[in-house]
C-alpha cells in the first residue's frame, strides 16, 4: 500500500499580530508592537500550500482558533459582556489581551506529535496534544486544538487521539516542532527522533542560561509511551543548551529531518557523534541508510541560522528520490547562507533543490516553513478516512482565498485589540470556515 507524508499548513488567522510574546523568539521580540497585515499573512501561507500541491505534494489546511479569546481573560477575572471584558482587559491588562488575542496556533508544527501507524503498537496514527505550557498564550490552545485535530482524523479505527500533558513545567511539550521521524518509506516502521532542551527530574543534563528550554525530555517520553513506541523506534538527543541561550528556541530551529536524511547545524546538540551513530543503527534495522547533512558553523553561523530560519525549512522527498528544501526569502538575503545553499545543491548530495518563498508576516513574528506545517504520514486507507474538507485542492484554494479577502484586515496594531468588533470578525470567519473545512462543531461561541 502506498503512503504519503501530508503536510497540513495552519491557516493564519484573523488576529495575526506582533505582540512579541514569545521570550527566546528573537525575532517575535525584535518586531514586538509592530504592524501586522493579517491578509496578507494568511495570502502568503495560502501562496505556499498552493505551490506545494502544483508540485505534487499532498497538503492539507488546519484552522486557526478563536481570537481574541474571551473565555481566557473570563477565567482570569474580567466579567460583563464580551465587549465588556475585552474593554476592561484593554484598560487594566493590555499584556493579558494582546496574549489572548494571539493568531500563533498557525504554527501547527507547535499543535502536537504524530507517530505514524507504521511506528505504533496497535497500528493506528497516534496524535498527542501539546500542552505549550512555557508561554500562556500558547498554553490556552490545545483544548480547540484537540478539537480540530479530532474533526480532521475522526475515524477512531485509524486514528488514536491522547489530551495533552499535564500543564506544568515538568512536562513542558512543544509538539512537532521537537520532533523527527526518519524512515525508508512514509510506510515502513522508522525511528522517531525527540529533542529535548533539558531534563525535569535529572540535574545531570545541563540546561541554557539565558532562555528557557521549553521541551522536557520527561514530556518526550511521556509521548512516545502514550504512542505505543517500541525502544528500537525512539532516539532521544539534548538539544545544546548554548543554542538556545542564541534563539534557537525549537530543534526546528537548528535541523530539520525526512526520509533517511538529517540536515543539521553541527551545534545543534550535545553528544552528536553518540546521537548519529544510535540513529544510524536503529534506522539500519528498519531497512534504511541514515544520510546526515552537516552545516559547519564556518560557512553558517547560529546567528545567521537563526536570522535566515535556514533550518525550519521544509525537507521534501521528491518522485525521483531526491529532496527539495523550501526555505524562506530571508535566506537567500542572507549572503552566508545563500552561498552555502548554492555549494550544497552543487554537491551530489540528497539535497538537490532551494525553492525560496516570500512569509515574511510569519517570519516577523518568529515562523519559518517548517513552523506552518504539521508532517502526518499516512497510508492511503488512513488518507481516505481523513475529512476530505481539509484536503488542499484548487477548488479549496479559491475558496478560502476569497473568504480570506472578504474577512481579513489588511492592517492590524495592537491598539485595534481592543476593538471588540474584532473578535465579531474573527467570530464571523471562523463560523464560515467550520462550513468550508467541514469541521462542525470545533469551536465553543455560537452566532446568534
């Protein structure tokens, strides 16, 4: 049976903003307060997934979230009507309501952990929600996220859904974003790669300094347990605490994975040597051949990885075996790493192609490529139980790209937060959407 790997982009939603809230996210605080254009945000991502299905990737759409959320500044005191509580959090508590007012589900690399059924015990494709508990505004998702994911894999024969960890610091989970599958083919059993910041429980890992470390190792394993993840499937690896004390804030950050390659910035973690070689092995009993792309920090620097996002970048496997990298435009305005993405696609190595893409409203705000996307890897019967309304298609491009220009403001401050006849628009979108992407009932408002 033939597999896929989809990728389900998020769509970015109405309240996109640079609140920069995201400490440890250089470039979400570099551009805090700044003006946002919404429209032209999710325009840009819908630009993306279009180009990506014309080439004959499969790709799928995740829904954003309700936004400004007033359930959240509810539970944290404020009362009255919703146009109330969003004018009494703008007086008293501007930083809680541009935190509830957050677009950044539409990183779904963020939403949760896949592992393919290939990979699990009882051979269903097992999502686990992330908690995101480092940051609150990220930590209010996962409630509709789990929602969503539930409306687009709801057929419990294929697929198996997990709540997210217990909401505290121990088991601080980041979802995909910490997370790699390598494998010969999307439906051949593979190795699962976790990358950790530190350790909850064990003082012998070190951990950064200066920003947090937002991925437990205690919360990988939690997840490869719930998946039903064999020993010989999992690899463990500490990301370099000095990385993300430079803004590497995710491992999506510092390498990203596909097929049987690793393309990584030789700092990304602690122990490499010990790290490829378990990787190597564990692929090896699968049936394939670990490829590992080293960046030399001589040709790129942290800083100019962290700058460019030259590793959250997309990593896909082309029809004639070779891959192709979408990267993002600062890349190639980046003369470090435009230099080296030209030498290596010379090279005979697995990489043979750059594709740039313009994402800038998402790259200001702290999200390359690889940050858009969830990777689920699925066999063509799991592919048909998907809801087919998230499925990308020209049809479903035209659709939400009219929606998007009928619904979405081309300019957004954080002044305009406070305007309750935002969170009217978002209400209103979103309610034509869960018709568009045949979700139902995912979302907690109802129109009146």
């Amino acid at each position: 049976m033939n597999a896929y790997e989809v990728n389900f982009d998020g769509l970015v939603g109405p309240t996109h903003n640079y609140g920069g809230l995201s400490y440890g996210n250089v470039a979400s605080q570099s551009n805090s307060q700044a003006v946002s254009n919404p429209k032209e945000a999710a325009l840009q991502g819908l630009g993306k997934m279009k180009a990506l299905m014309e080439m004959g990737f499969k790709q799928g759409v995740f829904a954003p979230q309700e936004r400004q959320d007033v359930a959240a500044l509810r539970s944290l005191g404020f009362s009255g009507t919703d146009a109330e509580v969003i004018a009494k959090a703008a007086k008293e508590a501007m930083p809680l309501l541009a935190a509830c007012s957050s677009a950044s589900s539409m990183w779904t690399a963020n939403s949760c952990t896949v592992s393919p059924s290939a990979d699990t015990a009882d051979g269903r494709v097992h999502f686990t929600a992330a908690n995101l508990n480092c940051k609150f505004h990220r930590s209010i998702e996962h409630p509709t996220t789990s929602r969503v994911l539930g409306a687009m894999f709801a057929n419990d024969k294929f697929f198996a859904h997990h709540t997210a960890l217990p909401a505290v610091g121990q088991f601080g989970d980041e979802g995909a974003a910490n997370h790699t599958r390598f494998c010969k083919g999307y439906g051949d059993a593979g190795v699962e790669f976790f990358v950790f910041g530190r350790s909850a429980f064990d003082s012998r890992f070190p951990a950064p300094q200066r920003y947090p470390a937002r991925q437990t190792l205690e919360a990988s394993q939690a997840v490869a347990r719930l998946h039903g993840l064999g020993s010989e499937g999992v690899v463990y690896a500490q990301q370099n605490p000095a990385v993300i004390d430079q803004g590497v804030f995710h491992n999506d950050v510092i390498s990203v994975g596909n097929g049987e390659v690793l393309f990584y910035h030789e700092d990304a973690f602690l122990e490499t040597d010990k790290v490829l070689a378990e990787l190597d092995s564990k692929l090896g009993k699968h049936g394939g051949r670990f490829q590992a792309v080293r960046v030399p920090r001589s040709a790129v620097g942290v800083e100019d990885a962290v700058r460019s996002y030259l590793f959250n970048s997309q990593l896909l496997s082309r029809a004639d075996g070779s891959m192709l990298l979408i990267v993002p435009e600062e890349c190639r305005s980046n003369a470090n790493v435009w230099n080296y993405l030209n030498q290596l696609t010379s090279d005979q190595g697995p990489i043979r192609e750059v594709k740039v893409f313009d994402l800038k409203q998402s790259m200001q705000n702290g999200g390359g490529p690889a940050c858009l996307r969830l990777r689920v890897a699925l066999k063509e019967d799991e592919l048909a139980a998907v809801n087919q309304g998230v499925i990308m298609s020209p049809q479903l491009h035209a659709t939400l790209t009219t929606w998007v220009e009928k619904h979405y403001r081309d300019r957004l401050s954080e002044a305009d937060l406070a305007d309750p006849q935002l969170l009217v628009e978002c209400r209103t979108a979103l309610d034509e959407l869960t018709q568009i992407l045949k979700l139902g009932a995912v979302y907690p408002f109802q129109l009146n």
